[in-house]
C-alpha cells in the first residue's frame, strides 16, 4: 500500500507534466492532411553495388540525393511553418487525381524499379557491352478517375484480347483498332496470380484511352551480374542518373571518381539521356551537409540549383547534364563547367 500511495502522490504531483506529455504524443499521432518537404541527405552507392560480386573500386564515391517528406502531424506542420528550408505542401498535391496513399507508395516502389533497370540499361550501352532485355513486365502505375475497368495498381498485364504483351505500345494499338465504349479483355499478373481483368475504352481529351498509366520493367542477360539493393523506404526515379554513374565506373573500372564526393539527381533512360526531378532545393541543401565536391543536376534543374547554391554560399560544383556522357567527360575533365 505504501508503495502504491508514493506512485498515487507522484503522478498528483506531477500531472501536469504527464498532461503535457500525452498532449505532445497524441499531437504525433494524429494526421492531417499536409506534408512536410525538407532537406534529406545522399544515399552512398558503393555500399549498394555489386558487379561480379565485387564493389565499385574507386577512390572516391557516388551519391544519390534524396528529399525528407514527413506526412504531416500538427508538430511538423508547426515547424514547416518556421523552419526557412522546411516546406508545407497539401498532401494531395502528392498524389494522382483519385490516387490514393498506398496506390502512390506502389507507383513510386514501380518507378525506383524501372529506374533501376534503366540505368543498367544506359550503363552496359555507355560500357559498349553485349546484353538482352527479357522478361519484360507491363505494370499498372495509374488508374484515373473516369476509367472503368477492373485493372488495379500493381497489376502487371500479361495479355491483351489473347495475345502476349511485350510492350504498352501493343496495347495502345489495340485500344486504337476499338470503338468508345468496347471492353478490352486482359490477364494480370496480381499478387502472384493470374486473373482476368477488363477495361472500357473511354474518351479522353477527344482521344481513345482506357484511363490508366504503366511503366515497364525487364531484366537484362547480360555477361557481368549487376546487383543493385535498395531499401523498403526508398522509392521513385530521381537516383536513375548516380546509379548509372556508378555502375559504369564498376563495369570499365575507371576511377572516375578520383578522390572527389560525386553527388547529384535526375531520371534516366535507356538511352543515358537525363530528366528533371522535384525537390532539387531540398537535394541541394541535404547534400552540402554532408558534404560533396560535385553537384551533378538535370539541365531543367540547373537554375534552380545555382539559385539555392549561390544563395546558401555554397563551395561545390553544380553542374548541367542532359545526358551520361555528358557526366562522365565532365569527370574525365573534358567538360565545361559553370
């Protein structure tokens, strides 16, 4: 009993405190609907790259910045409005039209996917080596509001009307051969499983769609395994250029690195040709706090990045690249600079 009194008087005496407390937690708890963009930092590539079962050798490193989004709680909301290099955006201004959160958490788990193959892709074409696309995968990134189908995020089209799909070109082919309002009949991969599925052809913007978005993954045969890991809280496409980077310098074994702290963003294709990304700010910001000697951004971004940079008396290099090849003469030192 006289234990149970002294922790009684110590709670009375203190309960305010603890009402502050509980207060503080269920501020975290409960959501609202904003996010928070803020500074992130880079993500390290030569931990995260095999070629042969063997790390990148070089001397120096390669980045991949990355952006902080924190679904909105009433105490990170409060500091965004404080905070000069935290933003508070709606979280719908996040998504899709008609997206919900876990159909935009499979979108962008699809497009780090893609990403990932595409830089393999324009890294073995850059490297001049031998390869083959193969086991191509059509997958449901989008489905907009007006559709009528029973297609869902995540699903990954094996047919279309009966005959095998190895491209999405395939399908807008067929989608062009119906009439508005016919029902294209389709086989999804789903969950493991293949299962039937349809979509309505639809009129949009004065043009025959079926009201969904897709993105292609494959794998590659190739003589060199390349493997690539990546976290369950990583996601999208703006890593596409570093990752192709890096596995080029692990596939010549080129130091082109040479000492320096490599960090930069921006989409790839197969092609090695760079595209722009958001939250450049934020990416600007996070890596000079980690520190970096070059800065490597989209040609659509560059500005942007100048801006902050100039603006934050910043001392690394940023520079323009629209292409692959454009970053490996730059650290070949047959480029410009800014």
């Amino acid at each position: 009993m006289k234990l149970a009194n002294r922790i009684f008087n110590y709670i009375k005496d203190n309960v305010f405190y603890f009402i502050l407390i509980l207060l503080f937690l269920v501020m975290y708890v409960i959501k609202v609907p904003y996010d928070v963009e803020m500074p992130g930092g880079i993500i390290e590539l030569k931990d995260r790259i095999k070629i042969d079962d063997n790390r990148i050798d070089t001397s120096g490193s390669y980045g991949m910045a990355y952006v902080n989004v924190v679904q909105g709680s009433i105490p990170y909301v409060l500091g965004g409005l404080i905070v000069d290099d935290w933003d508070v955006v709606k979280s719908e201004d996040n998504l899709y039209p008609n997206e919900s959160i876990a159909d935009a958490s499979k979108r962008n788990k699809i497009y780090l996917e893609q990403s990932i193959d595409m830089a393999m892709l324009a890294a073995l074409k850059e490297a001049d080596r031998e390869y083959e696309i193969v086991n191509k995968k059509n997958n449901v990134l989008y489905i907009d509001k007006d559709a009528d189908t029973t297609l869902k995020v995540g699903d990954s089209i094996v047919s279309c009307e009966g005959k095998e799909i190895n491209d999405v070109s395939e399908i807008t082919k067929t989608i062009d051969e119906k009439k508005y309002n016919d029902v294209i009949e389709f086989v999804v991969l789903r969950n493991n499983r293949e299962v039937k599925a349809t979509a309505r052809v639809v009129k949009v913007d004065k043009k025959k769609r079926i009201g969904l978005l897709s993105a292609t993954t494959f794998d590659i045969d190739t003589d060199s395994k390349i493997v690539l890991d990546t976290k369950s809280s990583e996601s999208g496409p703006s890593g596409g250029m570093m990752m192709a980077l890096a596995i080029y310098e692990g596939l010549t074994n080129k130091d082109l690195a040479n000492g320096r702290k490599i960090v930069g963003t921006g989409t790839i294709d197969m092609d090695g040709n760079v595209g722009d990304i958001g939250g450049i700010k934020y990416k600007v910001i996070g890596a000079y706090k980690k520190g970096l000697d070059v800065f490597f951004v989209p040609e659509g971004n560059y500005k942007e990045a100048l801006k902050v940079k100039k603006e934050k008396k910043y001392d690394f290099e940023i520079v323009s690249v629209k292409n692959l090849k454009d970053a490996i003469r730059y650290l070949e030192g047959d480029a410009y600079e800014e």
